[in-house]
C-alpha cells in the first residue's frame, strides 16, 4: 500500500498544482472581464453627456514634397488606426 502512494504522490500533488493554477488564472480572468465591462459601462455612460469631441469629423490634408518622395509617387494611401 506505501509503494502505491510513494508511485501516485507525484501524479497527486503535480493535478493539484495544475488545478490551483487554472483556477487562479480563471478567476483573474473573469474579474479582468468584469474590470473592463465596469471600465466600459462608466466610460460609456462619460460620453453620453455633452461630448462635442464626437462631433469632430477627419479632414484630408494636402500631402508635402517630403511624404512623396518617402512614398514615391505620393499617391500612397495612408491608414490611421
């Protein structure tokens, strides 16, 4: 009977690690989820009031002589996000 507990004990306590573990990264998981839904929904609720920074809208710009010569003909279109 003490040779099968000297062969499992390693088995044991390396499953119980494994699941100490997992369940520390679950449950870090899930409050991270509810950080950023908290973050979210009062960031949200922020914006509802009187925010004219929504109202800004993206102008095109003329290109320089320096963005054409990096971009070769210059007609490169360029992403921003």
């Amino acid at each position: 009977m003490m040779d099968l507990m000297k062969a499992l004990l390693p088995s044991i306590c390396v499953g119980l690690l494994f699941w100490y573990v997992m369940r520390n990264i679950l449950r870090a998981d899930r409050t991270e989820r509810e950080q950023i839904d908290k973050f979210y929904s009062e960031h949200e609720v922020s914006e509802s009031g009187d925010n004219h920074e929504s109202d800004v809208k993206m102008t095109a710009t003329n290109t320089s002589d320096y963005e054409k010569s990096e971009h070769g003909k210059g007609d490169a279109t360029r992403s921003h996000g």
